[in-house]
C-alpha cells in the first residue's frame, strides 16, 4: 500500500458514499489495484481460484481453505522435451510445469498445417494404463505457440502430449487420433 501511494484513510465527516467513490477512482487507488492483480498472478490465483474457494467454504473449515490455497500456489516443477513426430523429426518443444494442482504447458513449433487444417494439443492420461482421456489444451495459434494455465484437481495423472491436425473449425471435440503428428512423453511426477 505504502508503495502505491495511496492514502487509504479517509477523513471525518461529509458523504462516506462519495468519499469512497472518490478514493477508488483515484489513480493511485487503480495503481494499487493493478500491482495487487500482477502480485496475485504471480502467485497463480486467479478469480477462478478465488470463486472455487468461495464455493467451497459452505462446509469446510479455514485451514481447509489455506490448505488449498498452498496447494495451488506452491513452486512448480518443470521439464522439457522434443515433440517427436514421424520418422524422429523434430515437431517443436513442450515446457511443461506442475506443482500437482496448478499446470502450465507451453508449446513452440515451426511447422505449419495444410491448408484448412490446425493444429491441436492434447493432454493424454497414459491410453495403455491410464484411463486413455484426452484433454484438449487448444490449437496451436498461427505464430506457432500454444500457451495452456489451468488449476486442476490432479494434473499428474498425465502422461503425454499429443499433437493432431483437426479440420478448421471442427465441431467434434474428440481428437483424431489418425491424424497425429507429434507426442512427447512426460517424466515423473507425472503419471501418478
């Protein structure tokens, strides 16, 4: 607070309304704001993690509370590896970073699909010991970059990451598992 130069203390007397209107339209009030919003990133809350919080609340206690809060905001542990497609070509590279809740994939290739095609992610849970389910993390923008947060209940239960080609604007939600190009196979702590 003291950095973002605002006063917070409001004086006696007058319309309290107005006063407080007053203050949270103040730039140094909105400077605040902000650098609270990058702190609270940086930490991975998000107004989803905060709403999941407050859903939960009914019935659990506060040390139920922190103790969820710790698990989605404590370090996380990353790896990186090559998407290897046919014949052991180089597709692109996955970073991947996990605490065990929280899950952030990055993914960069210089490859392009055909025309009317894109490409789409897939976080896949092990298909020969795994349940096989296929997470869609999206396509993979024109720049060649895909960029996936999420907070999840387990995101070590994957295993791999796969690469497909789907049509452009393909209503089917499931991968097209014969038109894959690339995979790269996660490392401990995933696949738990």
């Amino acid at each position: 607070v003291n950095s973002s130069g605002a006063n917070l203390s409001l004086p006696q007397g007058g319309n309290l309304s107005e006063r407080l209107q007053t203050l949270v339209d103040s730039p140094q009030f909105k400077n605040l704001t902000q650098q609270l919003s990058q702190q609270m990133s940086q930490l991975g809350v998000n107004g989803s993690n905060i709403r999941n919080l407050q859903q939960e609340r009914g019935g659990a206690d506060l040390s139920d509370l922190v103790q969820k809060f710790d698990a989605q905001t404590e370090p996380l542990k990353c790896q990186r590896g090559a998407l290897i497609g046919y014949g052991g070509t180089v597709f692109g590279l996955a970073d991947v970073c996990t605490n065990g809740h929280r899950i952030d994939v990055d993914i960069a290739t210089n490859y392009i699909p055909q025309s009317g095609k894109v490409f789409e992610a897939w976080l896949v849970d092990d298909a020969f010991e795994g349940s096989g389910y296929a997470l869609s993390l999206g396509k993979i923008l024109s720049t060649g970059t895909l960029d996936f947060r999420e907070v999840m209940n387990n995101a070590m239960t994957y295993t791999d990451i796969v690469i497909t080609q789907e049509p452009d604007n393909d209503p089917s939600p499931l991968a097209s598992w014969s038109n894959s190009v690339a995979e790269t196979w996660l490392i401990p702590p995933f696949g738990q």
